[in-house]
C-alpha cells in the first residue's frame, strides 16, 4: 500500500554537467507498508514551528485577522485557520526533506548519508525494534539503526558490499 512520496532535497549537490539534462538535486523516495495501520512516531522528527507564528501569535494568542477562517482565493472552497498552532514550539514536518548528500567515499556509487534513513528509522521505529534493509550497499542504514538502538538485517547480492558494510559497521556504530 502506497502511503507517501518523499522528497529528498540534495543541499549540498555535487555541480556538474550533463548534455541535455541539469544535476540532480533531489530523489523521490517511495514510503510503501504491508499493512493500512503502521506505526507512525511523529514526535520524534517534528521540526520548530518557524518564525511565521511569530506573526501569527500576537503574546500567546491567535492574531486578531486569523480568528476565523480564510477561504481560498483561488475558489476551490478550502479554508484555512492557524488556531490549531497555538502554543506549539514543534510541528509536524512537510515531505521535503532538506539533508546534505555528502557522504564519505565507502566503496560504493549509491551511498547515502546516515541522516537520511535515519529519519525514517526514528518516524516508524521505537528502541529495540527491527530494521530490515533488502538492499545493504555499503551499510548506511544498519549503522543509523544500530546509532539508534535497533536491531537490523541487511541483505545483498554482493559479496563485496557485505563486506564493506560490516568494516563499517564495526568502525562507525557508537
């Protein structure tokens, strides 16, 4: 079951060329489950509410044009009010995740960094869950499950890459 569409923002790309095309910036990432009820810790990656609701809270309480509801001006018939934000230091996130795509040369043309399957791995999982990875690579998301205190089992075709993603591990889990 298809259950959201993930962008992950590249902010520190590498520049380059290419005929026909620019450099990719960003990659979907594809958030499937087996079942229709999940586990779904938003807690553990909201975000600061951000500066606007500095605008829209005048000492605590909702700005005086922002007490009733806003309908759309493009006349869908959709209406908006911030009254649901008051009081709130953290929201939940948008679907565009901004992370760096530095990561170190481990011997593999795929890698990721750790922060990125971390972030799923803190939204879905609690301490002492399992982790599974059916496409190991160079072992990035064993070690981000691992640095947080889950279980994980990787797999891969490659013999190569198992071996890159144990010296990993071994060196890179705290």
């Amino acid at each position: 079951m298809w259950r959201e569409e993930y962008i992950w923002y590249k902010s520190t790309a590498f520049p380059g060329y290419w005929p026909g095309r620019f450099r990719d910036m960003w990659e979907r990432v594809y958030h499937f489950s087996k079942q229709k009820d999940i586990k779904f810790y938003r807690e553990s990656v909201k975000v600061p509410i951000g500066d606007w609701s500095k605008k829209r809270f005048i000492n605590g309480e909702v700005a005086e044009y922002d007490k009733k509801r806003i309908p759309s001006k493009s006349g869908s018939g959709l209406s908006r009010t911030v009254d649901k934000w008051k009081g709130k230091k953290k929201v939940d996130p948008h679907n565009v995740l901004e992370i760096s795509s530095i990561a170190n040369n481990i011997n593999h043309s795929a890698a990721y960094p750790e922060e990125l399957p971390a972030w799923f791995i803190k939204l879905l999982t609690r301490k002492g869950n399992m982790v599974l990875d059916p496409f190991m690579g160079s072992g990035t998301t064993a070690i981000a499950a691992k640095n947080l205190k889950r279980d994980y089992v990787g797999i891969d075709y490659y013999k190569k890459f198992i071996n890159v993603a144990n010296s990993r591990i071994s060196k890179e889990c705290k």
